[in-house]
C-alpha cells in the first residue's frame, strides 16, 4: 500500500471516530498476503495488565510462510519492534506448523489465516496516554515461487481504555500454542537409524494415534524422511532420522507434536530434550578463537600456565582472607600459640591440614572434570546451582556462627567416642579440617574466582588439576608456614582474654555469609524456601543451645533435647518442599522493563543477523563480581539510554540455577563460570569478551559509543 | 473421503520422500554424468585432481538474485576459477515448473549476470540434486582434487534475501576454498543451505 492510501486510509478513520485510530492496525497488503497488526489490551496498557500484540498473516489461496524452523527451505517470519522506553517485546508465539511437502523437500509452515502473537511487558518507566508501537516485518512467502517481503506498521493504543477487537482471534492463536505439560517427558538416544525419542506423559486421548513431529533445530535433522513410530502402553516410540549434512550439534533440544490430520486450532505439545554425545562434526572447527579478554595475556604456553599456576596459588592465599574461611582460620592459627614448643606435632598438623585442602581441591575438580566429560553441562560454581547445597551450606554457617558465639562447644555436642578419636588422632583432626577450610570456602571460590576457575576446567585434564592443585597449596601456604616456623607464630599476639572478644566478633561475618546464602536461596526457589531455612536455622540453633549448654540439668536436657529435636524434624519436614520447589518465573522477566531481556541464542543470532550488536551478561545470583558489575556500571543510566538509541540489545543470561544452554554458550566461549561480559557485533561468529570487572568508560569503548 | 485421502497421500510423500542423500562430507562424492547447457556431457570423473565446486541455482529465486544481481557469486565463482578451480553451475528445476529456465536461456542469464562458471549443468531429472541432498537455491558442495566430499551447506552465514547482509556475512565458500587450497582441512564443512525449495521433478 502507498503511503498516501495509507495516509487516506488513516484520514477516513480518524473522520469516523477518534477511538476508531486507536484500534484500526496498520495493514500492507502484497499479492500474496494481507498482513495487520492488530492488539489485545482488556484492561488497557497497565503494568502487569496483559497486552498482546499480533501480525495477522491472511495467506492467499496455496501461499504460505514458515514456521521458526522453516524446514528444508525458507525463512522464518521475523519481527523487530520499536516500543516506548519501558516497553519490551518477548518473543514470537508460533503456533503448531504443519508440514508442506514440496516434491521430496518438506517446509515447515503455515496456510491460511495465521496470527503470530507477541506478549508485552510494561514497566512503571512507561508514562504515557498513547501507545505508539512500531513494528518492521520481514516474511518470505512462497507457493512455487519464493518472494521476500516486509512491512512497516504501526498502531497505537489507549493506555486507559480496552482494546480488544481481536480478542477471538488471540483467543484462537492461544489454543494453536503448543502446551507444555509437566508430566511430559522426552529421553534421546542416537543410533544409526537416527535420533530415538522415547515420550512419556503424553495426552490419554493420544495414544495409539498417530503424531507428526517438528523439530525446532534447522541443521540436524532430515526435514523430509519418514518419522517411524509405535506406542508402546503409554510410551511413544518415535524415531526422527538426521540429515546426512547435519551442520549443528545442539545440547538443548525441543519438538513441537500434533496429532496427524488435526486443525492448527487444536494445538499441539512443546517438549524439550537434551541429547549429550554428538559424533563430532566432519572437520568441525576447533574451539572458537577467542580474543583476549585480559590485555596481559602472556603469548607462550610453557610460560602461561607458570603463571596460571602463580596466580592460583595467590588466589588461594587471598581466599584465607574471605569472610568464609577467616574466622575459622585465625581462630586455628592462633591456637598454635598454644603448642608453640611441640615442634613436631604442629608440622604434622600442617601437613595434614594441607594435605586435607589439596585433596580436597583434587577431589572437586576431578569431580567436575569427570560429569563434564561424560557430557553434563556444569561450570565451576555448579555446587551452588543446587539449592540443597545452599541450604546445608548456610545451616554449617550459621552452626559454625553459634558455636564461636559461645552457644555451645563441639565436644560437648559430639557422642563421647568421635570426639575422643579426634581428640587421640590430632592428624587426622587436621586433615578433616583441611577439608572443612575448602567447603567453608566454596561459596567464595565460586562468586570471587568463578571465571579464573572455570577457564581452568577448559584446560587439558592435568593442567587443570595443577591449577587446583596451586590453589589448594596457596590456601593452605598460611597454615603451614606457621607449622613450619614457630617463631612466625610466636610473633603472633600473646593469647590472653582478648581471644575470647575476637572470637565471638568472628561470628558475624559468619552470618553475614548466612544472610548472604539466604538471599541465593530467595533467587533459586523464592521466598518460601527462604523462610523455610530460616526455620530451619531456628530449629538447630534450640537444638544447638540445649546440647550445647554446660549448666543444664541432664533432666532438662533430656526434655528440652527431645522437644528440640522434635521441632527440628517437624521443621525439616516441613522445609524440605520448599527449598526442592520448581523455581518461580525468572527474576529476569521480572526485571525486563529495565531493558535487558532473557538471554537465549536464537535472539542473538537473530539480533545479529538484523545488524543488531547484542551485549550478553552472563550472571549468577551467587556471584559477587556479577552483582557488582550489575549494581555498578551496567545500571548506569546514561550508558544504557545510549545503548538504547544504538539498538544494542541487552541479553541477561541468568545461571542462578542449572541451565544446560548457559553452560554450553559459556563453553562454547571457553568458559566455565560467570561473570562473562560478550559483544556479539553483527556478522562476526565469535564475540568479543570484555574484563570480569566492568567499568562505564570500558563498556562505552567496547561498544563503540 | 476427501479428507482420508488426503492424509493418505500425505503419509505416501512422507515414506517416500527424502532427497536420498548419498554425499556425506568427508566421505567420497556421488560420481555423476550430467548434459550441460551445450549439450556436452561432463562426469566428476573428469576432474579429479582438482577442487570441482557444485552450485545450485534458478534466476527466479529472490536468494539467487541476492547473490547474483549483488555481484558476490559471480565474484566468488571467478576468484574460484581463477585459481584453478573447476565451477559447476545446476539446475534441478523441474521442465514443469513455472521458473523452469531452458538451457540457452539460462546460459544468457548468467551471462548477463558476469557469471563465469566452468559449465551449467542440466539435471531437469533432477538425479544429481537427489544425489548430493540438495535442498534450496542456492545450494553449494565442495570436493577435493581425491573425489572427497568436503564441504556442504549455504553461500554465507546470513540466510536473508536482503543484499545489504552480503557485506557483513561470512562467505563459508570462500572460506571453505581457501582453507583447502592451502591444504588446511575445512573449519566449517556443514552449514544448513538457505534459499528457496528445488522444484524437483516428481
């Protein structure tokens, strides 16, 4: 359409009645389509109101467009929204394709009348009477031949009043959305006939029947071969073949299915999958180069692991300073003053604690290293993507916390026979305290040297144990200096009363670790598992107090132990759902007016292919460095409206929890824990990794701004 | 009926369908013997010892005319060329379908266009596409001098039809012929081909 039919066009409805231009969408209209964007807004455009925008495809008879995997040709229908600040655009909802076969070649597409509906998100940012959307599409519509076309539209909204013409419509596309159903799962398993998908969970009214399959991946599969399949009682069996040009490896996969002869209206099932061990590609690309993220990256291989190990083992002293280990550290140091003459038993000790965190180190990253190569997605860090770890680590916190405070001693809570083996086996006690100095420590491993660590699980298998094995080594350097040199420990502070003050000032940071382990928590499985482990808390530290306390009756104790521990174990029973509990929505939905939206890589090879430059911040809640850097330069205002005016589109890659297609992005940029900072610049194939520690200067220069 | 009939001939061209793809990268190319645009017969037999380049093409495609009307195939097939390197232009359009381009025809497009391929084969049977998988124009292969499937997949890393992304795209051919001509193995050896559907004869 002209612009000025389009002007008249606007002109006639503006003539009939002012609320007329608010619903009337934009049209273009091609030979082959009528494309509108049309609104759904039943309660007007209101933070957390639902508002839902749509292209309305109506094909000409035989025309068709494509799905978001187009299959053996064609191009996905592609969106790109220009919105008010505080408004942002998700992703298209695809309603179930269906199968156009062309020759021996199969599409993946649509007929017909298609809406394509995208949901909005309005932030308290968007202050505005009118809604100005503007939208440029771009489809490709083929019948024999192909033809590319686009549109640019927009329609604005009452922000105070209804908007809903279409409301049958957005009604209808829902019902086509492919469901997702907890129930349903999916397990893979590639052999020569293809990939082997075993279903469970599907619909009752399935069974039996026959399903078409669709996957989403464009470069793994063989679009056009026959899909075999039988049910097996409740299970489906199915086999999709690979194509014998396979151009992609994906971890993460997921296929749409309906049922064989069914409408687009009554839907579908989304069910996604993971398949671990491709064979390798043929002549598949070595692992990306990467450009240096650190300016004083050293050029050699002998002399960069020299210094990987260097900096691992000051790595590890600086750990002895962290909230998590001090406290426990200092009070064992200055014990030695104690036994300053019994040389020999103090360099047993020294030897045996360092031997405990070596080990201990060894033993994690052997751990990690083992699940990596038997092809699970995990990154340094990965302990705390468990909330279970989180909680056990905050209840060892806040036990260690009490019993500094005073509130009671170990060997009085410890059965009379494991505190006296510790006590008869001093070396043994020293090694279990190594081991203990490194569980102390891992929530500052991770939040602190998460990157350092996770690009050292990049390395080859005995590297990577030498860098642990630095870090074990620099930890424990304190401890076994002071073993090996009484004189160093005689130069410490003469014990006395003031011990007992530091002692009891050491529990604080211990809390604070509390607190801050609550809080990752809270991320991970919401306020509820949060409570719940403070309950938890309460629980032990009764229990604690009642076991603990030198001047109770043993009556008392007997009564008060048996009421403590049943209020432990009724409040166990009552946490444990809570802290196992399915996540809540992302925190980055959340926070999405902010203009950042959740990362996936479609949307940045999307982004890139429409010349977009996307920055993707890959963040844990549990990371300090990454809270930081999201506090401090990524919130910069004027950083981010100018980034805005660039269209550069901000991508938050949220690893709080366990997330297979993170991990395997952070792997495919050689790294293995958060934070990293990428700049995919549109049609380069590997981004451009900024520092772990962001500034605005830095940012603005990386991105050319 | 009209409907079961339907499903029935659906899942005929689902059993039957599947380009049968006998090339895999890294393994030996289909050996084939097709007319070109002159009436001359041309083998892959006869090019061993060198790189050969199969493309698929069809100037009624948009994603051929991005490549061609841009100047960048033309420019890719005589870097090629120029280096020795022996160019297959082919059509696999069906003689029944309405972009169907007769060989002389075909030939003055490409002329028009700079195009310097070797020779265009006529493949209206549609037997070599099948052979080598070949799904969408355009559509490219690449064999070394051994007989040696080596690369499969699209022109560049932007599957638009818009001719603005040319210049920001990676061009895997150009890629893939310089890595092998400097004896290197290929990087990317697959990629998934964008353009338009081969109109196959049935």
């Amino acid at each position: 359409m002209s612009l000025f039919r389009k002007f008249l066009c606007w002109l006639a409805l503006a003539g009939l009645a002012p609320a007329a231009l608010a619903l009337g969408g934009s049209v273009v209209t091609t030979e082959q389509v009528r494309a509108e964007l049309v609104a759904q807004a039943p309660e007007g455009v209101q933070p957390g109101k639902p508002l839902w925008l749509g292209l309305l495809i109506r094909h000409q008879p035989h025309w068709h467009t494509y799905w978001k995997n187009p299959g053996d040709s064609g191009l996905p229908t592609a969106l790109s929204w220009e919105l008010p600040a505080g408004v942002s655009a998700g992703e298209i909802q695809w309603p179930v394709p269906q199968r156009l076969p062309v020759g021996p070649l199969v599409n993946y597409g649509y007929e017909g009348d298609l809406l394509l509906p995208v949901a909005l998100t309005v932030g308290p940012e968007f202050k505005s009477e009118t809604l100005v959307a503007k939208l440029r599409a771009d489809w490709l519509v083929c019948k024999e031949v192909c033809i590319p076309e686009s549109g640019e539209f927009t329609l604005k909204l009452p922000v105070a009043a209804a908007t809903a013409p279409q409301a049958a419509l957005f009604e209808r596309s829902r019902v086509a959305q492919p469901r997702v159903l907890a129930e349903a799962r999916a397990e893979a398993k590639l052999d020569e006939a293809g990939l082997q998908l075993s279903l469970e969970g599907l619909p009752a009214d399935w069974q039996g029947k026959t399903l078409q399959a669709f996957p989403e991946e464009a470069g793994v599969f063989d679009h056009a071969g026959a899909q075999p399949q039988r049910w097996e009682g409740g299970r489906l069996l199915l086999t999709l073949p690979i194509s014998a040009q396979r151009s992609e490896s994906p971890g993460q996969l997921a296929l749409v299915l309906r049922q064989d002869g069914s409408e687009r209206e009554q839907g579908g099932l989304r069910l996604a999958y993971a398949v671990a061990n491709w064979p390798a590609l043929p002549g598949a690309a070595p692992a990306p180069a990467l450009q240096p993220a650190e300016p004083a990256a050293p050029a050699s291989g002998g002399s960069s692991t020299l210094v990987a190990l260097l900096l691992a083992f000051a790595g590890g002293l600086l750990l002895n300073l962290m909230p998590c280990v001090f406290p426990v550290l200092s009070l064992k140091v200055l014990g030695f003053t104690q036994h300053a003459g019994e040389r020999r038993v103090l360099l047993a000790g020294g030897l045996a604690y360092t031997a405990g965190v070596v080990l201990s180190f060894l033993a994690l990253a052997g751990l990690l290293l083992a699940l990596r190569s038997g092809g699970a997605q995990l990154g340094w860090g990965f302990q705390l993507q468990s909330p279970l770890f989180v909680s056990g680590l905050a209840l060892l916190f806040g036990l260690i916390g009490l019993n500094l405070l005073g509130v009671f001693e170990i060997r009085a809570v410890l059965p009379g026979n494991l505190a006296g083996a510790r006590a008869a086996n001093p070396v043994l006690d020293h090694g279990l305290t190594g081991v203990l100095a490194v569980l102390v420590a891992s929530p500052c491993t991770a939040p602190f040297m998460g990157a350092a660590l996770g690009a050292a699980l990049t390395l080859p298998a005995v590297e990577a144990l030498a860098i642990f094995a630095a870090l074990g080594l620099g930890m424990a350097a304190p401890y076994l200096a002071a073993s090996l040199w009484p004189g160093l420990a005689r130069a410490l502070p003469r014990p006395g009363v003031w011990m007992k003050h530091f002692k009891i000032l050491m529990a604080f940071p211990m809390f604070a670790t509390v607190l801050w382990l609550l809080w990752v928590l809270g991320q991970q499985v919401g306020i509820d598992g949060a409570v719940a482990l403070l309950g938890l808390l309460l629980a032990l530290a009764l229990a604690a107090w009642v076991y603990g306390a030198q001047d109770l009756k043993p009556r008392g104790r007997a009564v008060l132990g048996g009421i403590a521990l049943a209020v432990l174990a009724a409040t166990a029973l009552w946490a444990w759902p809570a802290l196992r509990e399915a996540p809540p929505a992302s925190a980055v939905q959340a926070e999405s007016g902010s203009g950042w939206q959740p990362w996936s890589a479609d949307k940045v090879a999307q982004a890139q292919a429409e010349g977009r430059t996307v920055l993707v911040d890959f963040t844990a809640a549990w990371c300090v460095t990454c809270q930081f850097n999201k506090r401090g330069a990524l919130a910069d205002a004027q950083l981010l409206a100018d980034l805005q005016a660039r269209k550069v589109l901000l991508l938050r890659a949220d690893w709080t929890r366990r997330d297979a297609a993170i991990s395997q992005e952070l792997n495919r940029l050689g790294r293995s824990g958060v934070p990293v900072y990428a700049v995919y610049a549109p049609g380069a194939s590997t981004p451009r990794l900024l520092p772990e520690i962001l500034s605005v200067s830095l940012l603005r220069e990386a991105l050319a701004l | 009926m009209k409907r079961s009939t339907m499903v029935l001939a659906l899942g005929l061209a689902a059993v039957s369908a599947g380009v049968q793809a006998n090339a895999v990268v890294g393994q030996t190319a289909p050996a084939f013997s097709v007319t070109d645009s002159r009436g001359k017969t041309v083998s892959l037999a006869d090019f061993k010892g060198k790189h050969v380049v199969l493309e698929w093409v069809n100037p009624g495609c948009p994603f051929v005319q991005k490549h061609y009307n841009s100047g960048n195939l033309p420019g890719t097939q005589q870097r090629a060329t120029a280096q020795g390197v022996v160019w297959l232009a082919v059509s696999s359009t069906a003689r029944s379908a309405s972009d169907y381009r007769p060989p002389a025809e075909l030939e003055a497009w490409l002329k028009s266009k700079q195009a310097a391929p070797s020779a265009t084969l006529m493949d209206d049977e549609g037997k070599l596409g099948r052979a080598y998988g070949a799904r969408t124009t355009p559509h490219l292969y690449l064999i070394d001098p051994t007989g040696k499937l080596i690369y499969a997949g699209a022109i560049d890393s932007k599957p638009t039809a818009n001719p603005a992304d040319i210049a920001s795209a990676v061009n895997y051919v150009n890629q893939a012929l310089g890595e092998a001509l400097a004896g290197k193995p290929v990087s990317q050896a697959t990629t998934t081909a964008y353009g338009c559907t081969i109109k196959y004869a049935s």
